[in-house]
C-alpha cells in the first residue's frame, strides 16, 4: 500500500481538482481486493490431473510398474494382483504429494499474484469497486455527480465509476484516459501515487467543464485507503 505521505499527495490532489466544481471526487485504495483461494487450488487440481497422461507418454503405467519388464499373462493375474494395488497406491500417493507441492508453491502471495488470471482479477476488482459505489452513493443521497476512483494496488487494476449526471455529459474517453494513467504508473510494479493524481486532474477536469461550482461546497467524503 501507499505510504501515509503519499496518501497526502492524492488528498491534497483530490482537493484541488474537486475546487471551482460541484462534484465530488473519491480515491479508493485498496491492497487486494481478494485472496483467490480458488487459484492454488485450480493449479493444484491441473498439476495432478495432468500427470497420469503425462506419465502414460513416457510409458510410466501402474501395470507395467506392476509386471516389470515380462510380458503380463493371465496366469500371471493372481501373482501380479498384489504388486498392482501397491503400483496403483504409489501413483495414487504422487498425484497426491504434487497436488499438495504445487498447491503450497501457488499459495505463497507473489507466485498466487503472478498465476492469477487477468480476468478473474478484473472481475473481482470491478465487482469490489461497484459495491463501494453503491455504499457511498446510498450516504450521499442528492448526489448526482460524484467520481469514484478505486485502486486495487496489489492486484494492479483500476476502476473509475461515475454517476449517471456526470457520466453522460463525460462519456467513456475521459474514464479511459484517468484508468490509463494509473495503469501505466502502476506498470512493472512501479508506485501509481503519480498516476493517481494524473486521473484525480483529469476528472477534475471534467467535473469544472460539465458541473462548475454555484456555491460552497461540502466534502462528504475524502481518499482512504480500504482494507480487504
């Protein structure tokens, strides 16, 4: 997460932008907005299921580790029937002990970080970012023009929502600049402090263009961070 002298940056940002407006602009910081316990697991689940055909390519079977190098008779059936369920019981106990090995390398946050799938990060940092809108907008009732800004740091994605008054009169392109802006600060694990206050000035922008301000104005809300 960001540092507390950072943090300030991006208040003191926010202030300045949301100044000569009657918008409201909010910066959500978060770390992680999941611990996606179900990607160990997947790749767990894959490791395992992938050996048996894996091994069977490379002529690793349980009969022919059970018959060794003769040829399997059916006379031999009663003798082999014991040496079998030992083979089986082996393979049985790899799949297991490499279902458990990837299963803890995938666990460790960096490795489970690098492994994740974009999508299911941005699934769940879109789904994150709405519900803190949705909590924010049910507190600021009147509010037609407030912009959210929600950074999930760990998980390097953005999202910017808007209400509805502002959104139209803004449309997409204004988001998408601010969204990059963070994104590209973001980039190879680099500090978003300057991205973030880059897109603060661009909605800003947008919110003195479409919503100048007609009287004081009262912040109801300001940045901080969220923990998840």
């Amino acid at each position: 997460m960001l540092s507390a002298i950072e943090e300030d940056r991006i208040e003191a940002a926010v202030k300045a932008a949301e100044e000569g407006s009657s918008g409201e602009i909010i910066c959500v910081l978060a770390a992680e907005v999941s611990t996606y316990r179900e990607v160990p697991l997947a790749w767990a689940a894959a490791a395992a299921l992938a050996m048996p055909p894996i091994a069977l390519a490379f002529g690793l079977h349980p009969l022919s580790m059970a018959a060794g190098a003769g040829v399997w008779m059916v006379a031999q059936a009663g003798a082999l029937e014991g040496e079998l369920a030992r083979a089986l019981g082996l393979y049985t106990f790899a799949q297991l002990a490499l279902f458990i090995f990837v299963f803890l390398i995938v666990a460790i946050p960096a490795v489970r970080r690098l492994l994740t799938p974009r999508s299911l990060r941005r699934h769940r940092v879109a789904r994150a970012a709405h519900h803190q809108f949705a909590a924010i907008s049910a507190r600021a009732a009147g509010s037609q023009t407030g912009v959210l800004i929600f950074v999930a740091v760990d998980d390097r994605q953005v999202q910017i929502l808007a209400d509805g008054a502002i959104h139209d009169k803004v449309g997409e392109p204004t988001w998408a600049r601010a969204v990059k802006a963070i994104s590209d600060a973001m980039r190879g694990g680099r500090d978003p402090t300057a991205g973030i206050i880059e897109a603060v000035e661009i909605c800003g922008a947008a919110l003195r263009e479409h919503f100048p301000a007609t009287g004081p104005r009262e912040h109801a809300f300001s940045p901080r961070p969220l923990d998840v």
